[in-house]
C-alpha cells in the first residue's frame, strides 16, 4: 500500500483547479517569443495594477522583514461597508475566504449546495473538508435559486453563490438573491461570491453587504485580483456578521496576507480613477469583442464580468489552434461546456488580436 493509499479518501477525489496556461509555459511548448503572445484567460486586468498601489508596493520593501499588520486594511474596508471591524476577514485572495467558511461549516456528514456550471473551487473546497456535493442544473448557463433552495437538504450547511458567475457571466437580479436569503434556513450559511462586483453596470449595483445586519447566515466575498489589479498578489476578504467572522479567523493562518499585497490593496482602494478607466475599457473592450463575434456568426453568453462565453463547436479544437498562434484563452470543458471557450476582455489591441486569430481558427 503507497502513501497516497493513506490519504484521505475525500482528498483523492478532488480533481485539481486548472488556471489559465501561462504566458512562459505556452512559450515553452510552441517556441513562440514571450513578446508575441496575448493571454486573455484568467480574467486578469489588462491595465495591470493601480498606479497607487504600485507605489505602496516599492514604499512597503522597506519593511519586508516585518511580519504584517492587518489592522489599517480591515479597518478601511469596515469603514467603506458600514460594518465593524470585527466582521472583515481577509483571504489570500478570495478563494482563500471561501476556503475558510468551508473549514469552519463543512464536514463529513454535511452537504453543500452550488449550480451547475459555476467555479471550480466551490465543490473543491466542500469535498478538501469531507463533506458532500450537491450540484443543482443551470438554468440559461446560471444559478437557478428556486431550484438550488429546494435542494437544500436537513445536513446542508452552505450554498455557494457566484454574482457575477464565473465562467458564464450571468447575473442574478438582487432582488431574486433576496427573495432567496429569505426561504434559507438560518443554520444554512450562504457564500456569496461578489469577485466581479466592480464591472456591474451601476443599474445592477447593490450593498449586499447591508444585508448581513438581517441575514447573519450571509458572507459577502470579494476580491482585488480583477479590477483591481493584483491578482498576483493574493488578497481577498469576506464580510460577515461578527460571530461567523470571529469562527473563520480562528482558522485562518494569522499572517495569510503578505505586506505588499496589504500596502497595495489599501492604496487601490483609493485609486478611484483607475477603477473607473479599467471599467470603461472593459465596457469598450466587451462592445468589441461582442460585435466581432457577432460578424463571426458565433453565439455567446451575455456577460456581466469582464470576460466572455461563446460557443465554438469543438473547443479543443479551437483553442490549440488559437495557443499555436500565440493566443491563450480559457477551454472550459471542466464546467460541463466542451463547445464552449471563455475570453477575457483586454486591451483593443489584444481584443483585436483576438478576434483575428479566431477567425482563422474556425
């Protein structure tokens, strides 16, 4: 018997998360220069990083030695929410936080509630913690509430919600989300996962964070990895009412975000301009790419994110043609969607580039 024999059986089954390839790695594999390849498959901000929290970066060097300091982050993300200090708490990155509420509410003998085509780390963070996983079918490639809320079962303790959904960009009006938190049991802990809260159309804007005064079943996730910039740097955090909280920083590791990624989040939060160019460019940069697919005869899911779902037939297909001519997007056939590639948004160059690889693709 091996040593992977010993490990739990729970643990054996998780198919491993699939990033995005990488800009080095597909250079490797094709021979392709560094210099000629587009990524657009991780839903990375084509901008880079906020300006401000560059500059936070390069001042924080001077204390790397120093472990870190939460304290003026969380304090400032209070603030901006209107909740206490004690109901922040931060991730290394998102998934982190979602990780968290898994290991504080899941176990053996417990279930958790996610749709069908929505991301990947929600059944893996159920299954790393023994618990089981129940998949409710998609209703036009989104969460469909009424179903997910009837399969809530007595050993059910977290449902897992993504607004927008990554990888097919749908959205679900906040007052159908209500109108959900309402037929929860309170024993049931709802995740709301709110990574691309930032692209939403300001009519489709919400403080969902308001609600966890009426619902202290609610964690509202979010992250700095999108429009923010700093997918690099992991940092994310999660809003909660004050006792969840306090249980999810019990187990988090107590220095789980770095200095520089502390600096730099309290300095993209400022950084307003920034925030309103990346948006505007990705509203641009989805006109664009929406139109050339509609010139290519290709259908797609409307997309609330900053990225895109079309259909292409065969994906595999589509996508080894698009890596050989330098251009990386995101097969998804992991999510139940083989004819279906996602494209992140990017610059108007990049879109471009895009745009006319694909056609000879197809």
């Amino acid at each position: 018997m091996s040593q992977v024999d010993q490990a739990l059986p729970y643990v054996r089954a998780i198919s491993p998360y699939q990033p995005g390839k990488p800009i080095t790695q597909l250079a490797r594999e094709m021979g392709l220069p560094v210099e000629r390849i587009v990524k657009l498959a991780s839903n990375e901000n084509p901008l880079g990083m906020s300006p401000r929290a560059k500059a936070a970066v390069q001042a924080a060097i001077d204390g790397i030695e120093r472990y870190p300091d939460q304290f003026e982050l969380i304090r400032s993300l209070a603030e901006r929410n209107g909740v206490e200090a004690g109901q922040v708490v931060l991730g290394n990155g998102s998934n982190d936080v979602l990780d968290l509420a898994a290991r504080v509410f899941l176990d053996s003998g417990r279930s958790a509630v996610y749709s069908q085509h929505a991301f990947a780390v929600y059944p893996i963070a159920t299954l790393s913690v023994g618990a089981e996983n129940i998949c409710v079918p998609a209703k036009h490639f989104g969460h469909d509430l009424e179903t997910m809320a009837a399969a809530i079962r007595p050993d059910t303790r977290v449902v897992w919600i993504a607004n927008p959904n990554n990888p097919t960009g749908t959205f679900l009006p906040h007052q159908a989300l209500r109108a959900f938190m309402e037929k929860v049991p309170a024993q049931v802990i709802v995740v709301l996962d709110e990574a691309y809260n930032e692209y939403l159309a300001p009519a489709d804007r919400h403080d969902t964070v308001a609600w966890v005064k009426e619902f202290p079943n609610l964690i509202v996730s979010r992250t700095f990895s999108k429009i923010y910039g700093l997918a690099g740097l992991r940092i994310g955090y999660g809003i909660a009412s004050a006792p969840v909280a306090d249980l999810m920083n019990r187990v988090r590791q107590p220095f789980n975000c770095n200095n520089l990624a502390l600096a730099a989040a309290l300095a993209a939060l400022d950084d307003h301009l920034f925030v309103a160019e990346s948006y505007e460019l990705n509203r641009q940069g989805m006109e664009q790419i929406v139109a050339g697919l509609k010139r290519l005869g290709l259908e797609h899911i409307p997309s609330h994110g900053n990225f895109l779902t079309f259909k292409v037939g065969d994906g595999a297909a589509v996508n080894q043609k698009l890596l050989q001519q330098g251009v990386i997007v995101r097969p998804i056939a992991g999510y139940g969607m083989p004819e279906w590639l996602r494209v992140t948004i990017g610059t108007a160059p990049e879109n471009s580039r895009f745009l006319e690889a694909l056609e000879q693709a197809l």
